[in-house]
C-alpha cells in the first residue's frame, strides 16, 4: 500500500482532483499556513487501510518513515498537520460526500497499474469504521450491517456466541469483519456485483425464516434491525421479470445527525500539493 501511494500519488491527486478537493475548503485570508487537501487525503487513505487512530497517525508522520516517503515529508521534525486539521478534513470529506469518491479514484487507479490488488483494496477500505455514521453505505454494506445486528441482539439475549447464531440463522456470511472481503468479487464487474447482491439477499431471506422460529421475546428484539435490513431491499433492489434482483441505486447516504465529531476551525488558504 504504501509503495503503491508512493509510485503514484501524482496521477492519484492530479490537478483535475486537487482542485475538486479545493471545493471542500472557503478562501479565507486568515488562519495557519495552508495544509495541502491532496496530502490530508493521502494520510486519511492510509489511515482507513492501516486502522490506525487519529493519534497515532500524527505519531507515525513523525516516526514511521513509510507515512513520511508517501507524504513527502521525509525525516521531518514537526508533524505535517495537526490531529484537529485531519479530523475536520475527514469531515468536511465526508459532509461533502467527497470520502466515497476518494475511495474510488483510488482503487480506480490501482486497477489500472495493477501494481497493487484493488479487490483486496476495496474490501479494507469499504469496511474501515473510520468514515463513522456519516460516511457513504453501499447497499450491501447496509444490508449486512442491519443482519449482523439482529444477529448480535440474539447472540447477547440468549447468551451465545455470534458466530454460533448465524450459522444457526444461515448469516455467516454478514457476520464476519468485512462482507466484502467474504464476497470476494471484483466489483468493477457488473456481473460478480450482482452475484453477490444474490448471495445478500438470500441471506435475508434466510433470516427472515430463522425469524419465524424464534420466541416471540426474542423475535421482537431482532424486528428493528430487520426491518432496517428489509427497507433497504425495498429502496435499493429491483427484480425483474426473470426473477434476477439487481441495485437501482449504486451509493446511499445514512444519516448525517448520527455523526459526533467535533468541529475543528480551519480557516487557510488551500495550496496545490506537489
């Protein structure tokens, strides 16, 4: 990953996107010296790869010298930015729904050096925590989360393990830490996208079964979660006359309110990285 971002940085964050990263910020005449978006955006991937704290990204800018050779700042004494300029980027980011776009330029040029597997990408990157509420779900995602919580809910009320419950229920496929990982698809395949909507879907189809033979107790505590997961397959998911299911929509947002981040003043000038 790292050697990868290090090769090409330059056509990552060329001036077309740099510019688009721009946008996210007001000109202002006051405030600390500019903060390139181009490099909080390469330290935010990096991040979401790595599962690394906001702490210790500032940490590893100072120590780790593969962070300092991907963001240009080798052998440095002061950290390049500060922990609140990377949170407020990773918000600005996400508020402008800007994080998925991030997401896709870069596996996007993965793909095409193919210096690096961009299936393997896209899966850690999808399913970081690091986007939080307000990040952009795909409907798998939405889906698998909405299941593995009814599955939870069982497991904790009936005092077992997850993993026992959902084999129970037919879910262990949603249940493990990455759906898209345990898809294993190329999802710039139109066709392996809608295998594994299939797969999705007869999961849920498969807990709305188990469902039915639950206590009654223990079937009102999974019907939120449920229905969450039915909604969705209502929203997104079309079935035609063939009886093949596939998204009508590719990208949701959920709820931006749920977000609790603080808001970190950055009032600066942007500069072109690079």
């Amino acid at each position: 990953m790292f050697v990868f971002l290090r090769h090409h940085r330059h056509e990552l964050f060329d001036d077309a996107f740099q510019e688009e990263l721009a946008t996210l910020y007001a000109p202002s005449l006051r405030g600390q010296p500019p903060i390139p978006p181009a490099q909080l955006a390469l330290a935010t991937i990096v991040q979401a790869y790595t599962g690394v704290s906001d702490d210790e990204v500032i940490e590893a800018t100072l120590m780790d010298r593969r962070w300092q050779l991907v963001l240009d700042c080798l052998d440095t004494e002061q950290a390049p930015f500060s922990k609140g300029t990377l949170v407020a980027f990773r918000k600005r980011l996400i508020d402008a729904q800007m994080d998925r776009r991030l997401i896709e330029r870069t596996i996007e040029i993965a793909s095409q050096n193919q210096e690096f597997g961009s299936r393997a990408l896209r899966a850690a990157l999808d399913s970081s925590p690091l986007w939080g509420a307000g990040r952009v779900e795909d409907t798998y995602n939405l889906l698998g989360h909405a299941l593995k919580k009814a599955m939870r809910v069982v497991a904790d009320q009936q005092g077992r393990e997850l993993v026992e419950v959902a084999k129970e229920a037919g879910a262990e496929l949603v249940c493990g830490s990455s759906l898209k990982a345990a898809l294993d698809r190329d999802w710039d395949q139109q066709r392996e996208k809608d295998e594994a909507l299939g797969l999705v879907l007869n999961v849920l189809r498969a807990v709305e079964t188990w469902v039915q033979t639950l206590q009654q107790e223990d079937a009102l505590l999974v019907q939120s979660s449920l229905s969450a997961a039915q909604q969705v397959r209502e929203q997104d998911v079309e079935v035609n006359e063939k009886g093949k299911s596939t998204l009508l929509m590719g990208w949701r947002k959920t709820d931006a309110s749920a977000l609790k981040m603080n808001r970190c003043a950055m009032d600066a000038k942007v500069a072109v990285y690079w």
